[in-house]
C-alpha cells in the first residue's frame, strides 16, 4: 500500500512512549493547525491499545486549543474502568505542556440485542458521481493561486458530494443537509478497530460545512472564523471504511458564533453503521482575512 492512505495510516501507527502514554506526529504538508480528524483518529488508537478483546461503541471529544502541526502530539490515557461487559478511556493530547484535545471513549463485549434503525436516503450512488480528484482539479481555477496546490493535493479519502455546488467562492444558499459518499483510497487491513479509527478521522472532513450551506458561505471567501469545538461519535455495527459509505449530514441550529452538525454513515446496502454529531465555531469577521487558511 502507498499513497495518501498509507500517509494516514503511519499517521495512526503512535509510537508508545512509556505504558498508557502514546506520541504522533503531523504530516509534513499542514499550514496552519492540526487538522481534527487527525487528532481524532490518533486519540482514538491510543485508547484502543490499552483495551482488549472489546469494540469501541462511543467517543465524546473537545477540542481545547489548536494542534502545533510543527510538534509531535502526547496522548495519555487514563485506564478508567474494566467492567464485565464495559470499558471506559480517558485520552488528553498535550502539546507545549498544555491540553489541546480531550476524549472519553467507551468499549463493549460483544453482544446481540434489539435492532432498528433510520432508513437511507435515496440519493444518487458514488459511481454516478464525478469522482473527487477530477472535481478539483476542474474547479481549481476559481482559487487564489496560493491554495491551489493544497486544494489539488491528493485526499486519503474519496469524497464524493450528491448535492454539487460548482461555486466554490460563492455557493448558493440550500436547505441545512447535505449527502456525501466517502470511501479510503486503498485495502485497509481487517481488524474493525483500524475501520473505525479512520472513519473517525474521516468524520471530521465535511461535517461543519453543512451548517454553512443556508448562509451560502464558503471557506474560501477568508471571511470565516471555524473550528470544531466538540465531536461525538457513536459505531452501531461493524463496517469497512475502504467500501462506500454515505454520509448523510443536517444541521439543526445555528446560533451564538457557533454550529451544530448531526450526521449518519450508511453502507450502500443501507445500513447505518454509525452517527456523529459536533458542534463548531462559525464566526464571521467583518473584513476577509488576507490569507486563505
């Protein structure tokens, strides 16, 4: 395997420092901050190597500070409780000496019990979509030159939006949901834990922007402010994170400088396979930023 997903995958392969204490680093290619998926995902494998036998059912993570791209990141993990059917992790990520990141994470035995769940919606498939790379590559153009190359760059994930807005610096204003179909560009190993630490870290990539979608505001206009302030995630069912998934996202509220985001992943079969939900910074500053970020 190489490529952008094996990139991902050294990125989640923490070296352990010491018991319970765990070191990552950022890719090379980071401008400004670290990424939240990233921090996500590393958080994630570091809590699951100090559990056995058990699958990580929920996280609930802060993000506290921005992440120093130029430094490694030290995860410590807190062995909250090994109970019969339940454990529980606390994970804080420091760098500088401070907190930039916290996490609860719960794992569970296996076990059968009642199923339901929320049907997916019927929206176009991934094959009949213009796949990512391809998208970018035709829309680069509207970019400052200066982003260009970091918009263009290869992705780990395959990211392939049902409702395309071909404006990227003024896109038109919509309903509060969008659908995106995500897949890893590459075979990952079986082990479920290694799915669910790269869905995590997938989770964070298009999340925040379906809050933006009534306001028809972009990332790219230099008047935006954002960052992901929290991130919840809960897996109900095993899946594969290198098979397609859909990403069905809404947001509820908007209000106070910030966004609240929900979102479900299906299998193309249709099973919901996992929900997320976060809550991000959205604050708009009266004059565009000088600089792209």
């Amino acid at each position: 395997m190489n490529g952008p997903i094996k990139e991902v995958l050294d990125l989640l392969d923490l070296e352990g420092v010491e018991v319970n204490i765990f070191r990552g680093v950022s890719p090379k290619d980071r401008w400004q901050r670290v990424f939240g998926g990233q921090v996500l995902g590393q958080a994630l494998v570091a809590a699951t190597r100090t559990v056995d036998g058990r699958v990580c059912h929920s996280l609930h993570a802060y993000f506290i500070r921005p992440g120093d791209p130029k430094v490694p990141i030290l995860y410590e993990v807190d062995r909250a409780r090994d109970g019969r059917s339940f454990t529980t992790r606390r994970v804080v990520a420091i760098q500088h000496g401070e907190q930039i990141f916290n996490m609860a994470v719960s794992f569970q035995v296996a076990e059968e019990g009642l199923e339901h769940q929320f049907e997916m919606p019927k929206v176009a498939m991934p094959e009949d979509l213009e796949p990512e790379e391809d998208r970018r590559r035709r829309l680069a153009h509207q970019l400052p030159e200066s982003v260009r190359e970091h918009f263009t760059r290869p992705n780990p994930i395959d990211v392939r939006p049902v409702e395309e807005d071909d404006n990227l610096l003024n896109p038109k204003k919509g309903p509060p949901y969008q659908h995106v179909w995500i897949k890893a560009k590459g075979k990952l190993p079986d082990d479920l834990a290694t799915h669910q630490c790269l869905l995590a870290y997938a989770s964070d990539m298009t999340l925040l922007d379906t809050c933006l979608v009534p306001h028809g505001i972009s990332w790219f206009s230099g008047r935006l402010q954002s960052a992901s302030l929290d991130h919840a995630m809960w897996f109900h069912r095993a899946f594969r994170a290198d098979e397609w998934l859909l990403y069905a996202q809404d947001s509820p509220a908007a209000a106070g400088g910030r966004g609240f985001n929900r979102g479900m992943l299906f299998t193309s079969e249709g099973k919901l396979v996992a929900s997320v939900a976060q809550e991000g910074l959205i604050r708009l500053r009266e004059k565009a930023a000088t600089r792209l970020s």
